[in-house]
C-alpha cells in the first residue's frame, strides 16, 4: 500500500513540474549549473572507472579464452561490446546513481528542513519545475554524453591493459575493435542512459523534496534514493535488454 | 487587511484549527500568539498557502485567497513577504544575491536598477556592508534582518515573520521586532507576526489573537493584555514571577499609583496598595 502511496506522489511529482516558468532566463542559468554540477562534476570519477573497467575486462578476457584456436582479436571484440552494451551505461550510471543521486536528495531535503522550498512557494515559484526539472534535463542531456565518453575510455583503457601486459598487439585490438561491429549497440546502450538518467535524478529529487523531520532524515532519504535509484536502474537495464535486444 | 473565518485543519486524527476566524489589520503588527502546539505555524501556514485548510474561507483585502486559482495565488503571493523562523537564505548565494533572488525572478528592472534596490532595502535593516557575505558568515541577528530585506524588496503588502526573535539575544529580539514595527509603518503593510516571545507582545502587540489548542481563546492588544481576566492568557503570558512582577508594576502604572520614572523606594512604599 505504501508503495502505491509513493508511486502517486512521484507522478504527481513529475506532473507539477510542467507548467509555464515564472521566468525562463533564470530558469536556464538553473538548468547551465546543473549541468555543470553533474556533467563536469562527474566527469573525473566516471573517466577513472571507465579506463579500469575496460583494462579490467581486457585482462579477465584474456584468462578465460585459453584455447589456442580462438583469435586474440576476440579479446578487443569482447571488450567493445561489454563495455558499449553493460559496462558504460549501466555501471556507470550505478556509480553516477551514488554520486548524483545523493547530492540531490541530500541538497532538496537541506532545502525543504531549512524551510528554503517554502521560502520559494511563498515567493510564487513553482519548486518542483525549479529546483527538479532542471536537475532531471541536465542529467538527461549530460549522462548520455557521458556514457559516451566512458565507452571511448573503457575500450582505450581495454587497449591499454592488453598492449602493455603483453596480452594482445595494437593492431590485433585494433582489428578485433572493427570485427562485427554492430552500431544499434551504441544506440541500445544511448536508450539505457536516457532511461538511467531520468532514474538516477527524478527519484533522488523525490526523496529529497518531500523529506520530514532534520539531519538525520535527510541522510536516511538520501541512502534510501541511492538505493531505490540502484534497484530500479538495474531493473529497468533488465527490461530495456529483454525488449530491445532479443529477437 | 486579511480577514479568516471559521478556519479549520487537521492532520489525520489530530485536530489542530478549530473555526479560528480573526482579521489582521493594515499598517499594524498583527500577532498570533500561543503554547507550542496551540495550532499559531499551522495557522499562519494555511493563510500563506502552505497549508490548504480543511474548512473555512481566507479573504486578502475582500478577495477570497481559498478560492483562488493557482496562477491568482502566484500574482498575489508576489505581494506576499515572508521571515522564516530560520530565516531560510539561500545557503549557495551570497547576500546580495539571496536579496536579489526576487527582484530576479520577478522584475523587469536591469542589473543597475536591481542592484540599487537591493542596497536600499539592506541600508533599511542596516547591514551596508554584508552585500558579499554569505548566509553562514552572518550572526542569528544579521540572518534574520537579510531575511528581512529579502521579504521586503518587492515591496510586499503583507509581511508574514515566523518566531521572528527565536535563538536571538532580548537585546537583537528588540531591534527586530523595532525593525519590524517601523517597516509595517513606513510601508503600510499587513503585517502577520507568530511569536510566544513576551517581550515582542508587549513592545509591538497592536492586534494580538491568542490560540489555545487550536482555538481563538482571547484577542485584544498590548495594552488589554494587561488587564485581562482570562486565565489561560494570563498563566500563557505571565507565566514566571518575574513577568508577574512586572504585570502587576504595570497595573500600578496604570492606575496612577506609580509614574513612568519610578524608582524602588516609590514602589516598596506603594507595594500595600497593590496587593489591596
């Protein structure tokens, strides 16, 4: 039943957000410094993973292919497509989901328990179209972008970890990294962090937003939009993948 | 002037208005007083908005706020000023830019012309020099007067302050509720004060409605305060030796058996007269 109560009040939620802004200049610098906050200010951790994910998957390929007639270009081959169709924009974006997701819940509840949300209403704006819809378009424009990049790092992270433990040369990685190259990949794993995106910043505003009581509420709503974002991100990666890749 | 009736709201079981209908009047300090708990936060919540009351209609100047469409509440909360208990400033913005917010949001005016007003209203609370400090640079006392001058840069038409004096030293308490008294005068404002601080009571109480769980118990100002006869106001407001003291040294005052200046002799002598 609880549930049923939640899921009401996010669609409610998310209805509220739309509605004509108060002024759409400020609304913009509002949307720019999200974007900011959480496309460049994640930028750092999701290069780091991105580069270790892909050497990581080199090495472990490697060791599992111990038959002398399977090429070693199937170990570039593999790489690309774990790190393009799972690795970048699922795991990334459970990174992210921690990242982001506490910041938000952690932000709106500070802003609700310190009575800055009422400050706002009382002023006549909308919050939720302030303070939500921004946060959810800059991540929706932003994650995919940077699933992106982590997809480039990973593979070249892959190459990397080949080339210089010896594993793999470049130009069989490169060859390997063209074999059966299947571009609706990239758009599969585009449609994921849409999707991730949305989940990792909408539900996190969630928590944050209709948070009661004082600090210690606001660290537990934050764990908890961590944890629901996760459960359902990994969910909907289950969904996207049973509808859109199998035949 | 903002005039409620029957005014009723509750959270589940827990009934906390109870048909309060009262009016606030223009240009004067309207307080709502009361024990923690008597329903004054809720009250005040359900007049701004925050809260929609279960029953009973809200009038602003004759318009009924509760039947109101949300694009008139957004046109007639531009009118509306609030002081938050907490002051609620932006944390991430300095305090020019915190006073700014509004003007931002809101006005046509250009930077210079912002920029102007917001250096107006903060020589009004006085506080010149803060424009670049930010929220956790200031004292109590300094947060509260931006949340002042944030509340009146759009030149509101009521101002509404929530425990304007919590967490502040009688000494600041004083120059806040001055601060107040004098904006509500210089702009005619409706000016909507919750407190339980007595000193506030007695210094700026021109319309005072006194709630006891969740019901109008008394009404009257700074002055009827003194003389009423109602027990539970009385046990509310003179509830320490000290502010019976100082009740009843006020009665002697009134009836002419000390004057204004007195000193201690004059009232040890007259001490009989007032237990009589």
């Amino acid at each position: 039943m609880e549930f049923f109560t939640h899921f009401g009040r996010y669609l409610i939620m998310l209805k509220g957000m739309f509605t004509k802004p108060e002024n759409t200049k400020m609304y913009w610098k509002e949307f720019m410094r999200q974007c900011v906050d959480i496309g460049i200010g994640s930028l750092g951790i999701v290069s780091i993973i991105s580069v270790f994910i892909g050497a990581v998957s080199a090495v472990q390929t490697s060791y599992q292919l111990v038959s002398p007639l399977i090429p070693t270009e199937t170990i570039a081959l593999i790489v690309r497509d774990t790190v393009i169709l799972e690795f970048s924009p699922t795991l990334v974006c459970i990174v992210l989901a921690g990242v982001i997701g506490s910041k938000i819940a952690s932000e709106l509840g500070n802003m609700r328990v310190s009575e800055q949300i009422d400050a706002l209403e009382i002023m006549g704006i909308n919050t939720k179209a302030y303070l939500i819809l921004p946060k959810i378009a800059a991540a929706m424009l932003t994650i995919p972008l940077l699933v992106i990049i982590s997809m480039v790092l990973g593979i070249w992270g892959g190459r990397l970890a080949g080339v210089a433990s010896g594993i793999i040369s470049s130009d069989a990685f490169d060859r390997g990294l063209l074999t059966k190259f299947i571009p609706y990949n990239v758009t599969f794993a585009l449609i994921k962090s849409y999707t991730f995106a949305f989940i990792i910043t909408s539900i996190p505003s969630y928590y944050g937003y209709y948070v009661k009581g004082g600090a210690l509420e606001i660290g537990r709503s934050s764990t908890k939009s961590v944890v629901v974002s996760c459960i359902m991100l990994l969910f909907a990666d289950y969904v996207l993948t049973q509808l859109l890749l199998t035949h | 002037m903002i005039e409620f009736i029957n005014i009723g709201k509750q959270f589940g079981e827990n009934k906390v208005l109870s048909e309060v209908s009262h009016v606030m009047q223009t240009g004067k300090c309207n307080l709502i007083i009361g024990t923690s708990g008597s329903g004054k936060t809720v009250l005040q919540k359900c007049l701004v908005g925050l809260f929609e009351p279960d029953r009973g209609e809200i009038f602003y100047d004759g318009i009924s706020f509760t039947e109101m469409n949300n694009q008139s509440r957004k046109g007639l909360r531009q009118q509306i000023g609030m002081l938050f208990q907490g002051s609620a400033l932006f944390d991430s913005l300095t305090v020019e830019q915190n006073i700014m917010f509004p003007l931002e949001m809101f006005s046509k005016m250009n930077y210079g012309e912002k920029k102007i007003r917001v250096n107006e209203v903060l020589a009004r609370v006085n506080l010149e020099d803060a424009n670049n400090k930010f929220p956790s640079e200031l004292s109590g006392g300094m947060k509260k007067r931006v949340g002042i001058a944030r509340a009146i840069v759009l030149n509101p038409k009521y101002l509404f302050c929530d425990e304007p004096n919590s967490g502040l030293d009688p000494q600041t308490s004083l120059v806040i509720d001055k601060l107040i008294f004098d904006i509500t005068k210089e702009f005619n404002m409706t000016t909507v004060i919750n407190t339980h601080d007595m000193n506030s009571v007695m210094e700026i109480g021109e319309n005072i409605l006194y709630m006891y769980q969740g019901k109008k118990e008394w009404t009257g100002n700074n002055e009827e305060i003194i003389f009423s006869k109602n027990e539970r106001l009385n046990e509310f407001i003179f509830a320490s030796k000290f502010l019976q003291d100082a009740k009843d040294m006020r009665m002697l005052e009134a009836k002419g058996i000390i004057s204004d200046d007195r000193n201690m002799e004059e009232i040890l002598k007259n001490g009989d007269k007032l237990s009589n």
